[in-house]
C-alpha cells in the first residue's frame, strides 16, 4: 500500500496533559507519568503510521525504516511503502523485541544487501540474530545467519547494528536480564560485537577469535562516530543511571559491578550518566562535535557536548524517540509512542525531519 504524504508542518494548537501509568521493570522505564507536550521546535512531517519504528538509514534519497513488528518502510519523494521481511525463524513478540537494528552494506547499490537483528522464539527459548538481508522484487530476504544464538530475555535486548569507518559491522547485545553475561566473555549477552561483513571473526578484535569488542554493557543502544573515528554509545542504565560511553577495543565497562559515578579498577566510568532520572537512551549520531542521541523515557532528542561533558535537550515535546540520523545539518528522528509504553498521537509514529541550525539559533 503507498500512501502519499505530503510535507506537513505539525503544529499543537494546545498542550495536552495525560497520564500514563508505569509498566513493571522494563529498561530505564520508570516514567511515573507522561504528558504530551508542545513540540518545542518546528519540524516536518515526512513519514506517519509507522509501527514501532526502530532504526533510520537513508541512501540516494530512499529512507529504511525497521518496525519491531515486521517489515521495512521505504520512504522515497514522499511516498511510503512497507516492504515485506522474510526471515527464517518467526519474530519474537516479547517487549523490546523483534525486528530491532538495521543497516545497508556499504555496496548496497550494486548488491542489494542489508544486515539486520532480530529476535525469535526457539523451543521455548528466546534468542537474537543478526542476519544478512538481500532486497529483491518485492521483499526482503534473510540469506545468511552471521551471528545466532545471541541471548535474550524478557527485556534489553541490544539490537543496534552500524558500519563502522572500518567497515566492519558492530552490534549492540543486551544482557536479556542475566547481568553476570555481561562480564563472562564467552557469553554473547551485554556486548559491542564487531564482526566482517560475511560474519567472520577480524583478526584484529581485542580477544582471539571471539567476537566481542568490548563488555560489561547492560543494554547498549546507540553507536556513532565521531571525525575522528572515536566510538560513542548510549546504554541504559538499572533505574535511571543511563551511560554515554567512549568505546575502545577490548574495555570493561562495569556492569553489573559498577554504575552511576563508581569506578573500579580495570573497568572504565561512563563519559556522562543521567543520574537517578532515566533518559533511556536508544540511537545515536554526531552532528559536527555533538553527540545526538533520542530517549524513549526522557522523551527527547539529546546531545552530548563532547567538550564540556554536559548532556542537554536538543528538542522535546514528541513523545518518545527511538532512533535519530543526521545528514549535514538535517536532523531526522522517529517517535516510538505505538511501543505499548507512550501515548500514541494521531497518525502515530512518525519520521520527523528538522532544521539543527534553526533550532541552535532558537536556544
Ligand atoms: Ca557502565
């Protein structure tokens, strides 16, 4: 079904307040109320009606738009489309799962590839995958598994995946609430894996032919680069204490041993934490010295000043925000309120676009 979709610029006439209640110890979710507010900046509408939108790529004008429940939008000149995903194992309905991380092989133009991670039910059991994706006439088809057998559990699932400057591909893994993987290496849970692109292992990972890249996580979402090709990632932390973390190969980042401020010999503190206050951080990206990132319970869209440490609201007032892509001084970003956890607006989710010049000027 395509539906035409005009540029549309939302506005709120008035400022509503609702309440939500809380649901139980999902990550970082300790939200006691949530009210729909005045966006606090201009933006426009490109895509509406999305299912729990969960990761941004654009390439050549189209966007790629992964739904937790199934499926990919493709967004081109307005027009959207939902593109079948065949995978090999049925999706996973638990909370925080499903169709999670996705990203095009840097050849997509000629080979037509994409990676994706997703989480399924096996005999009982729950499990995550990253897989390679191939785009033919009329759907997207699951060809290789490249990683299996990644642990999941009720919540924190992981799910981000990114090509690195060095072409390779990383992958962010929740602990699936067993917080002891998080520090046993041979347990793909509570990881940055870092694999090639046909699922070998490189030889120059920090641990001989395994996988993982770093550890100690809890449940890392986001992952981006700066200029000078030096990893970020946002984490979310036990009841609020949400990470911005610098990533290098090989490091202990401390969970389930340390949060929040502690440190602890052989493990590294995080950059910036949020304190008691969860922001529950999820994708990232830099534009220009600032690390960008979206939260689904602070509900906004954040930056990370790299030089003062300090983390600030870049923009509010959309709900809950699980994934961000910015593109020279664009920002792009989509609402994650059809999570069972938000409020749903009319034509919920959606793909927002904004100006980040204007909105710097507005500050
Ligand atoms: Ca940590």
């Amino acid at each position: 079904m395509k539906i035409k979709m005009g540029w549309l610029v939302l506005i709120i006439s008035q400022s509503l307040l609702l309440s939500a209640c809380s649901f139980g110890q999902p990550d970082g979710q300790q939200e006691e109320s949530e009210s729909v507010t005045r966006p606090s900046v201009e933006s426009k509408v490109v895509a509406q009606d999305l299912s729990i939108p969960w990761s941004i790529q654009n390439q050549d004008n189209v966007f790629y738009i992964t739904q937790r429940t199934g499926g990919i939008v493709e967004i081109m000149d307005g027009e959207k489309s939902v593109v079948k995903t065949s995978f090999s194992k049925p999706l996973s309905s638990s909370p925080e799962a499903g169709l999670l991380g996705f990203v095009l092989h840097p050849e997509f133009k000629t080979n037509q590839q994409a990676f994706a991670y997703y989480s399924y039910d096996d005999s009982g059991d729950h499990y995550n995958r990253v897989v390679a994706l191939k785009r033919t006439a009329n759907e997207w088809t699951e060809e290789k598994v490249l990683l299996d057998r990644i642990p999941s559990g009720q919540f924190h699932q992981g799910g981000r995946l990114e090509i690195g400057p060095d072409d390779r591909l990383y992958i962010t893994t929740g602990d699936a609430t067993r917080q002891d993987h998080a520090q046993d290496l041979s347990f793909l849970g509570g990881k940055i894996l870092r694999i090639d692109l046909d699922g070998g292992i490189p030889s120059d990972n920090p641990f001989k032919d395994s996988p993982v890249y770093s550890y100690g996580h809890r449940n890392p979402q986001g992952l981006a680069w700066n200029r000078d090709g030096e990893l970020y990632e946002t984490e979310h932390g036990p009841n609020g204490y949400d990470e911005v973390n610098l990533i290098k190969a090989g490091n202990n980042y401390g969970w389930p041993k340390i949060t929040g401020d502690d440190k602890a010999e052989g493990m590294v503190s995080p950059l910036s934490n949020s304190g008691e206050p969860s922001w529950a951080p999820s994708g990232a990206d830099f534009w220009k010295e600032d690390f960008v990132f979206a939260a689904l319970a602070g509900q906004s869209v954040k930056r990370f000043d790299t030089e003062t440490g300090e983390v600030t609201d870049l923009l509010k007032g959309f709900g809950r925000v699980r994934d961000v892509l910015v593109e020279g001084d664009t920002l792009y970003f989509v609402s994650n309120n059809t999570d069972g956890r938000g409020i749903p607006r009319e034509n919920d989710d959606k793909l927002y676009e904004v100006d980040l010049k204007s909105v710097m000027n507005e500050e």
